[in-house]
C-alpha cells in the first residue's frame, strides 16, 4: 500500500495503468460494433474522452451506419484526428458513397498541404462540384505546372475560376482566361488581370470596358499603361462608376500630381476629381479654384467645393478669391454659395 500511494504522489503511472487504458479504448474500439444503441454510444463517448487518433480506424464503420447519430460522430472523429493521421483517412472519406461523407473529406484536404496534392487531384474527378471546388481551394496551396493544367483545363468553370485566383499563374494563362467559353471565368479572369496589373494591351480588355464590365478597374488600368484611352472609357463611367472611382482616388491618391488624377483631369473627368479635392487641405488650392471656375464641371460639385469652405472662410486667400468670383458674373448657386462665405468672413473679422 505504501508503495502504491508513493506512486501516486510522484505522478508514476506504472504498466498495470498504461495497459488498463489501452485495454479501455481497446474494448471501446470493440462495442461500437455492439448490438446495443446504449453501449454504442457510450464507447463512441469513451474513444472521444480519451482523444486517441490511434482510434480513428473503428470508426470508418460508423460510416456506413443507418442511424446518422453514428455517422456524425464518425465525421466528428475525423474531422478531429484525420490531419494527424495523415492521407489515408482522408482518402477513406473522399472515396465514400455518400456525398456528405466525400464533402467532410474535401473540406480536410487543406489541411494535407503539399501531402495531399495527389490525392486533392483526384478529388477533382469527383461528380459533386462542392468536392471539386474544395479540392481545387486546397491544390492552390501546392500549384506546380502539374496542378495549374489540371484546374485551367478543368471541365468546371467552378474550378477554373478558383484557379485564376493564384497568384502567380502566367500572363498567358490570365489571357486565356479572358476568352474562356464561361462568362464567370472570364470574370475572374478580367480581376485577377485588374489586380495584377498584368501587362497586356487594351485591345484586349477593350471588349470588358464595352460591355459595361468593371470600367473603373480597367480605366485605373489604362492609366498606368494606356492613358490614351482614359478619355474613351470615362464617356463609359455611370454614376455607380463614378462614386466607385471616388472612393479609390481617397484611398491611393494623396497629391493632385498623381498620374491617376492627372490623367482624369486631362480626360475631363472632373466630378471624382472635385470630390477627391474637396476633403484636401489649402496644399490643393489651386486646383481647387480651378475646379470652381471651370464650367465643364457640374454646378453642384462647384458650389459643394465652396460650401466646404466654411470652416475657412476668414482665410485671407479664401476671401481674396471669393471676392474675384463676386466681381464676375455667376451662377445662381455659385453666387449664393460665395454671398455666404463672404458673410461667413464679415462674422470672423475682428
């Protein structure tokens, strides 16, 4: 007895302990075959307690059980320990009748990495495109030239999109792309190109910017490696378009010599132009006022980069050339918004 509480105290788990629970998930293992519901389950309980991925293997029968009690926890068990078992187990559910099973398998294929390339291939044959979506999600992880020609050439378009999405496919595979049979994959293909910034010429992208597709994408494109053509695709711009435009200009643009916006401003697309300025500070006064002078811009926009002026209004610049715009004849909502930042002046003065 002494000795038995010594152990205890120093944590030693001799044999007799060792060999008792391997004897515990040893008959676990066994009743899950039991006739018994009840003792089923509590083996399925015990295996999950003891978290042994040794014990993955009993339950590949639960698999094919007719209460789904079973077959969920056999995926739940799976799910937890294929990874660490490696290939096999996933391949024991990738090649199961039942769709649910192959789908719980697909879905662990990431986890494989480079091991499960092979096996990820040949879940791409599989007839659901759930599986083959997952499987091509997992190969993107392992892309070789092999596995490039697999998903590009693939009978789903599902799966071809998924392929454009790697990062760094050739050109001449983005090109193909755009020509694809399957207007989702030349969808993709036209982003993936956009995001890219893929160095091909606008003939090619010209048929995208016709059909209304992604025009401000391929009008910041032209202004890297067309600007000739930003004056053509701005008589495309919708209003959609042009909030779109907006926003990207407040997101990369922090001077007005940016080539983006000065080739805007070369291709009269002013309103972006205006409302990128008008959350400027008085570093771009001079496009400012150029802007609110130049009637190719819309009223509204002028009078708005007047409003916003306000907070301003006792500068002496702000007053010098407002009082030039009141010594011309104006616009009703120019001469309104102008009469305001004068008063707005008058109040500020000492």
């Amino acid at each position: 007895m002494a000795r038995t509480s010594l152990g205890n105290a120093t944590g030693y788990e001799g044999p007799s302990l060792a060999n008792g629970m391997a004897s515990d998930l040893g008959r676990a293992m066994a009743r899950l075959k039991h006739r018994d519901v009840r003792t089923r389950r509590r083996a399925v309980r015990t295996l999950f307690e003891h978290d042994d991925p040794s014990t993955l293997e009993a339950f590949e029968s639960l698999l094919d059980d007719e209460d789904p009690w079973f077959v969920s926890k056999a995926l739940d068990a799976y799910r937890q320990w294929a990874p660490s078992v490696g290939e096999g187990a996933v391949r024991t559910l990738l090649d199961h009748p039942n769709l649910d099973v192959r789908r719980a398998g697909a879905n662990l294929l990431v986890t494989l990495g480079t091991e499960g390339k092979s096996l990820a291939l040949h879940a791409l044959e599989d007839e659901d495109r759930v599986v083959q979506k997952k499987a091509a999600r997992a190969l993107l992880g392992t892309m070789d030239d092999e596995v490039a020609n697999a998903l590009l050439n693939h009978a789903s378009p599902s799966v071809r999109v998924m392929a454009l999405k790697h990062p760094h496919l050739p050109v001449s595979s983005l090109e193909n792309g755009l020509v694809d049979e399957a207007e989702a994959v030349r969808m993709a293909a036209l982003e993936a190109v956009l995001h890219r910034d893929a160095p091909l010429t606008m003939d090619t992208l010209r048929p995208f910017a016709n059909a209304g597709n992604n025009v401000v994408g391929i009008l910041i494109w032209a202004s890297r490696h067309a600007p000739e053509q930003v004056g053509d695709l701005a008589d495309r711009i919708t209003a959609t378009d042009t909030k779109r435009l907006t926003d990207h200009l407040r997101e990369t643009v922090s001077v007005s010599n940016d080539p983006l916006l000065q080739n805007l401003i070369g291709a009269n697309v002013l309103v972006p132009v205006a409302r990128w300025v008008a959350r400027q500070d008085a570093s771009e006064d001079d496009l400012r006022w150029w802007l609110i002078r130049n009637e190719q811009l819309p009223l509204v926009e002028r009078s708005k980069l007047l409003e916003r002026l306000i907070g301003r209004a006792g500068e002496p610049e702000v007053e010098r050339q407002v009082n030039l715009l009141l010594d011309t004849e104006l616009e009703p909502l120019i001469q309104g918004a102008c009469e305001n930042l004068s008063t707005a002046a008058s109040e500020l003065s000492p």
